[in-house]
C-alpha cells in the first residue's frame, strides 16, 4: 500500500458521539467498562453460527483515528462539541479486546468479542465491531451449511455481484474461511491470498460469430483443462460442440440453468457417450444449502455458489448485539449490568467461556459469569477454553490480520466442526446444536 | 481528500479478465458491445423497484485503473497472460452509459443501465456495476415501502450495524434518496450529507449509577430538546424519571423493545396525563414497512429502522443482471444477441425506455427494442424518456456524483413516486404496478 488507508473512525452511529460527548461533560467517560458482543438466539433457526470478520475488525482498528478531515466534519455539523473534538483528536485504544478465534462456532449467549477499557474507548467502537462482524458470521455460517452439504466436492463462491462491492471481498472471505475452496473475486485474492477462479460468462459464448468459435477460442487461451459454459444456446449441442472443439480431454463444462438434477444426469451420460468420462461437470445457477443437498446423488463435481452464501442465505445479518456487561462505579468498585426491560433481556457480568466436550464430541457451550475481577476459572480437561486476547493494553497482537490469519481461522473452523454432534449437521431449522449453560460464580 | 483513492479495479470477477484475455487472442474484444444491466423480474414479489447505485458507480469507475499493484497481483496469480497485462495497463473507458437516473422507478426489463463501448472496456464492469445497484437499488426499495407506510411520519435510517461496514454507508445513502430523512451513520454524511442523528443507546443509561443520572447528563449536555431511551429497565419509571429530569418540555422519548401499539399508546398517555403533551415519541425495535403500517394508528412521531432496512427486508439484492444484447460481427454490422437457454431468457437489441402516463399517472413500462442503429424513438406528450447520459465517451457528465448527485436524485424520486398508480403503495406481494410493454421496431 502507498497512502495511509482511509480512517474508519466515522463508520459508526452518531450516538456514540454523543454518548461520548455527555459522558466526557459528567466525567462518566473515564469509566472503566466491559462490553460484550454475542447473540441473544441463532437468527434463522441455526444450529451453530460461525465467527467471522474479528481479523478485518482489527485492522480496521489500527485505521480508527479522528483525523483532520472527520474532526472538520464532526465540527461542521456539530456532532460534539469543542472539548470532544480535543479528545478525539487523541482517541486510540489502550484496552483490551478478547474473544473467539475466527473460525470458531458460536451459540446463543457466546461471548464472541469483549472490548474492556474505558466508556470513551469502547463505546465508540460498537458500531464498526457489529457491522464486520454480523456480515462476515452470517456469511460464515451460511457458507458452512452449505461446505457440510457438498461434502468432499469443492465449492466456489462467486456472489460478489450480489453484494455490495466492499462486502463482496468480505464474503469470500467468510466463505473460505468456513470450508469453500476459491473465490471468483480478485480483491479477495489480492488482500488474503485466497484462491481466485473464474472462465467464461455467456456473454463470451454472444460474443463470438458462433457457440463453435467462442468455444475454440477459449480453449486456445486457456487450455484444454478449462471449463466450457455450456448453456447458452441449447445444453445437448453444447455438450457435442465443447467436445467436438476440445476434444475429450477437456476439464470441464458448467452448467447455469434449468433443472440440475436432471440436466446433470443428462450431460454426463452425453459426456460418457463421447467418450469424455474424465471431463467434469460444475453447476451454478441459484444454488444454496439445500439445493447442494438434493444435488448429493447426482453427478456433480463442483458447485459455485452465488446470491444465497453472499446474503447469508436467507439470514443476512448474524443478529450480533454489544452490550454493555460490567463497569466501575464512582467509587471505583465493578457493577455488572443489563438491560432488564422487555423482551431483551441481556446477562451482566465477566464471562468466561468453554466448549465442554465428551470424547470429542462438543456437549455444551458453558459460560461462567464473574462480578467482576474474580480469577477467571481455568479450562478442565474435558472442556476446551475459547477466548483469545486480540489486543492487551491497545497492542494488537500478532497473527490475526492479513493471508496468515485468513489461513489459521480457516484451519481452525476445519478442526472445531469435527467436535460438532451429528444433529448440527441437519438443515432444518432447530435449536442450538448444544445448550449454553450459564454458571454464576457468585 | 489527501492520498489518490484505492483502486476500484479488483472489485471484479476472475472471468471477466480470463474472457478479456482470450479475446484479445481471438481478435474480438475491440468488438463494439451494447451491455444491458436489468432484472426478469421483481424481487420478493414488489409492485416497482428503485434504481440506486448510478452515483456511486460513476465514482467508482474514475478510481477503476490498473496501477501497479493490481497489476503485479494478475502476473503474480497468473490470472492473464503478458499482451493482457500491457493492454490492462492503458485500460480507460473510453465508451458510452446511459440509463435510469437515481431514485427513477424500475420494473421487469427496465433498461436500468447500459454501457457500450468494446467489448475489453464494458465486460470488465460487470461485477462493479451490479455489486453497487444490486445492494443499492434493493436497500433503495425497501426504503421506498417504509416511507409510504410511514406516510408524513419522520423515518431514520439506524442500521449500520447489521451490514457490511462499507455496504451500511451506501445503504444510508439508498434510504436517503428513497424517501428516509436521515441516517445514524456518520460517514453517509461525510460523503453525500446527508443528515445524521443520534442520542443515546442502553449503554448510556447502563453507564450511570442511575437512570436519573443518565438522563440528568444527557440533558445538561444535548438540551431538553434531547430525545431520551426510557426502556432500559421499566417503561413507566423511565417515562416518569425522564419527565421529572427534564420537564414537560422534553423533546422525546424512545421506545426500543416490547408490543410497539401497546407501548407506545401507553406511553403516550402517560406522557399527556404528566402535561408533556408536546413530548415526541419515537419507536425503533426491529421495524420494518409492515410493522410500521401497523403503527398507523398508534401515537407514534418517528420510526427508526434498522435491520430490514439496510437488509432490503426479505430480499437483500435486487436480482440485477449485466448481459450482452447487442454487437458488431467480424464485419462491422451489429447484431443482437440473448442467451436462448431454459429458464433464464433474455431480450436481444438495442432500447428505448418510456414510462406512458394517464393523466400523470404511469401505465406502462414501454420499451422500443431495436437491432441496431436506427434513430431512437422520440418520447410523446403522454409518455416520460426514462434514459440519461452518464458517460458521453468516456467523459463522465456532471451532476451525479457527490452531494448534489444525492439530492437530485431524492428529489426525482419524491417526484416520480407521485405517478404510481394507488394499487402501487399496498404492501403485500403482487405483480409489478404497471406492465412491461415491448415494442419491435423490426
């Protein structure tokens, strides 16, 4: 990168501003406080959610700073007023982040991220926190459904036309890191090295004077192990023309519309017939989780995955809140805290989490709730503790950002959806795979 | 803005640079191309849809460059072959884009976008230009349903925090135009200006030692015109606490979680019976355009929607296509072409775009197809030309970007939703409020 990256710093709701702007006023700012970021239930009917988008987060952490342009913007519009300007002038974080490794699964109550530091510090990142992260889990855990699905055939995400164009590269992400192979977006290829693939569109086939001529000219440039587009005119002489041009040793056809099942049976018995047993067959057209299910028997090789993994299939956002949980009072003493009106309930109080496990198998997501400053339990040998220090003292650390951490949260997914019950495997909607069992330790 | 903006030119799919690759083998990419961006059809059932996203895209293409890093990315992957890598280096679009203007209604076939040039300069913005209007335009109809649910009712955009950190900022942008008079989101009015606001969450309230404290500082710091949350623990103390802090002159209260009709109407009462009859009350607990119909009749003064809003409640993109539909041959002669095959069937040739009126009420989505180049059609007195000039070779026309690009296209949206027939507003699933009339000039 040449420049600095952009600011991140006004990616995030006015209130916390003005929350600011107050507390700086009454000398509430300087409260130490624990906020927690987890979901009251598993939007969608889930089994388990996946966490993703903590990597993106902190890089966008170390962009946080209130420059010449947002104070200009934040003075012009008065937001805040002139003693707030001064402060964020010099706002960074100096606290503490923990939680959950990307990768890791997550249930109703998980304390999957928890900012410690000063109200003024940690208030201000709740917005910029829940929007990575709702995204890049509700992706995730789309994406992981759909990977359970396809068993050992390889998956493609290739959605970025159907989100945002920032959010696209964040969905392929997601998406790598929860069991999908490669990507057809660049972007995403570029900042975390994960694999890019991509052939033809029909406007390729359009292009060209003739089906023939277009199929030619691809493999010219490509190579026989390419992947035809087969559907753009009529499938069956699609099928007879791609391998009249390329022979029987080519890679592979893709098909992007009609019946699949069906048209997939008929397109390799076609294949077989010519003698093109090897060439594989890729499918794409409006498929999810379930329809890579009912696709199980036939004769897939791959899938690619649009619409339905970008928009978190069915569940776009991961329903991720950040509460407020615990914080000094005047006196200096912890108070836990929760919200107590209504239909919201939250849990107050330091949480400590645990996966508890029976030969392997994950039997509960266990969070133990501490007033305040109690030694934190420690992990017992049939239970597996899950949080992580992202940032100690506002030093981020290590091993979190970039390609390596892309590669680690995959790994880490890969390994942690062994220790899931076979129920979670299911696609129907449902409780939580495991129940969250909560232990006061007061 | 200091440092040159990123690069918006891996923002793409892999195919559109393999299928550029391969073409500059074959000869065909300084073939002329007509690319059309539409949809078959309406998503989630909508009786019209909203074009958003034509602003942001114009941006996005001045930044669309091959520099040095990109490039060192597709030779580093192999992702294109050398001739590939020096023709991308001097890539500059140097074709034509007309289309729909912002905050212009769309229906099945609307020609929302149409970029001509060679085939190099236009099939590498496919996945740009639908990344940007898919999410935009989808946000932009949902929107729309809001504001006339909400009738004169003020309705804010709050919902950042359930949507890619880069997508929260256009979706506040597409709400904007399409009827919502602010955002939460500071960024939105940094970049456009769009007015923000905010008060305070249930941290706020959490923070102090006491209800009464959180409201006594919110006062003494934003005024009593403030807007305080009186649900962090029980309606009827926060409302009575709120009153006693500020004084029946308080500017509002918010209401964020229970049965809003209920609530509300209660809170209302209360508010009257303790003289704060002047008291606004705003409601924001996960709404979206049903449940703010339902709120009609309630004592409600504004809505906040999050969730739904920036999710395009229940169809989070907008099923926008880029096909090729016109191109010269070998010898110079246009020719329209459209992909033949099963379910997925589109229109060939050149268009012209009318909305005819009846009394200035829309009738029809008229669209005049043409083979090549023949003089377009002229509107008449009862039909609208529905087509504008974005890019005039390569130029980018003025007026479309930036902040007055935001609130010209608000404003032509108040104005063209004024044409909807009534059948239009109700909200459930139907089929589009005017029909799609194709013309054959052939």
């Amino acid at each position: 990168m040449s420049a600095s990256p952009p600011s991140s710093a006004l990616l995030t709701d006015r209130y916390e501003l003005t929350m600011l702007d107050a507390a700086l006023r009454d000398g509430t700012a300087s409260r130490r406080c624990v906020f927690d970021l987890f979901t009251r239930r598993l939007s969608g009917g889930r089994r388990f959610g996946v966490v993703v988008g903590t990597g993106r987060l902190l890089s966008l952490l170390r962009d946080f700073r209130f420059g010449e342009d947002e104070l200009r913007f934040l003075r012009d519009t008065r937001a805040v007023d002139a003693p707030t300007l001064a402060y964020l002038e010099e706002w960074r974080f100096t606290g503490t982040i923990t939680g959950y490794r990307e990768g890791e699964l997550y249930f109703p109550g998980s304390p999957i991220l928890t900012v410690e530091g000063t109200f003024a510090e940690a208030v201000v990142l709740e917005t910029l926190a829940l929007s990575v992260l709702n995204y890049d889990s509700a992706v995730a855990t789309a994406a992981a459904r759909m990977s359970i699905a396809a068993g050992d055939r390889p998956l493609a995400e290739m959605g970025s036309r159907r989100a945002g164009e920032q959010s696209a590269v964040a969905a392929a992400r997601a998406a790598f890191i929860a069991g999908f192979g490669a990507t057809s977006n660049l972007e995403a290829g570029r900042r975390w090295g994960i694999p890019t693939m991509g052939t033809a569109a029909h406007s390729w086939t359009l292009l060209h004077d003739s089906e023939e001529d277009a199929f030619r000219a691809q493999v010219d440039a490509l190579g026989l192990d390419t992947t035809l587009l087969i559907d753009t005119y009529d499938i069956r002489s699609g099928v007879e023309t791609a391998i009249r041009v390329a022979g029987t040793g080519l890679g592979g056809v893709r098909i992007d519309s009609g019946d699949l099942p069906i048209v997939a049976a008929e397109v390799r018995g076609q294949l077989d017939a010519l003698g093109a047993t090897g060439t594989r067959i890729t499918v794409t057209s409006d498929l999810d989780e379930y329809a890579i299910a009912a696709l199980a028997a036939s004769p897939v090789d791959a899938y690619g995955v649009g619409t339905s993994v970008v928009t978190g299939s069915g569940t776009p956002t991961a329903g991720l809140v950040y509460k407020l949980v615990a914080r000094q009072d005047a006196a200096g003493s912890w108070v836990p805290v929760a919200k107590a009106s209504a239909d919201k309930v939250s849990k107050g109080g330091r949480k400590t989490a645990f996966r508890t496990l029976d030969r392997g198998t994950a039997t509960s997501e266990t969070i133990v709730v501490a007033d305040g400053f109690e030694e934190a339990p420690r992990a017992r040998d049939d239970a597996r503790g899950l949080q992580t220090a992202f940032v100690v003292d506002g030093e981020i650390a290590p091993g979190f950002e970039g390609a390596s951490g892309v590669a680690a949260a995959r790994a880490h997914h890969a390994t942690v959806r062994e220790e899931l019950p076979v129920r979670a495997l299911a696609l129907s909607r449902a409780d939580p795979a495991i129940p969250t069992v909560w232990v006061d330790l007061d």
